[in-house]
C-alpha cells in the first residue's frame, strides 16, 4: 500500500503589508507595528537613533526593554 506524501496545510491568512515612510513615528496613523533593525555592536545592541525617538514618543527606554528580552542583535536573537 502506497504511502501518502500529501502535507495539508491550515488555512492561511493574508500575509502583512509592508512600507517604508519617512514621517516620525508620531505621525503614523493605524499602524500596528512598526519594525526596526537591531543589530550586534561592540558593546551590546545598537540600534537606529529612530527607535530612541519612538521611545521617547511612548514613553519607553528600547535599550531597556532590548536588554530585558536578552537582545543580542545576532540573527535569531
């Protein structure tokens, strides 16, 4: 009896729309999230001066956060 290679898959949902803007952080209007590099520095994360305005626009130090979730800025972490 033959065996089945078929692979069903669950439905999908539409994959997320992407775009680039040049407005503050502040300006952006029904945006649910907002994506920025993280990269691996010398001495820990370096990130885009952008974040640290986005988080002085919220309210939040990224650095802190990045440091709590262990942010490394290497590829899968």
């Amino acid at each position: 009896m033959p065996v089945s290679t078929e692979v069903s898959l669950p439905p999908q949902v539409s994959p997320p729309q992407f775009a680039l803007s040049a407005l503050p952080p502040g300006a952006l209007v029904g945006v649910e999230a907002l994506a920025y590099p993280v990269l691996a520095g010398p001495d820990g994360v370096v990130v885009p001066r952008a974040v640290d305005e986005l988080g002085a626009e919220l309210g939040h130090d990224v650095l802190a956060l990045l440091e709590v979730e262990r942010a490394t800025g290497r590829s899968g972490r």
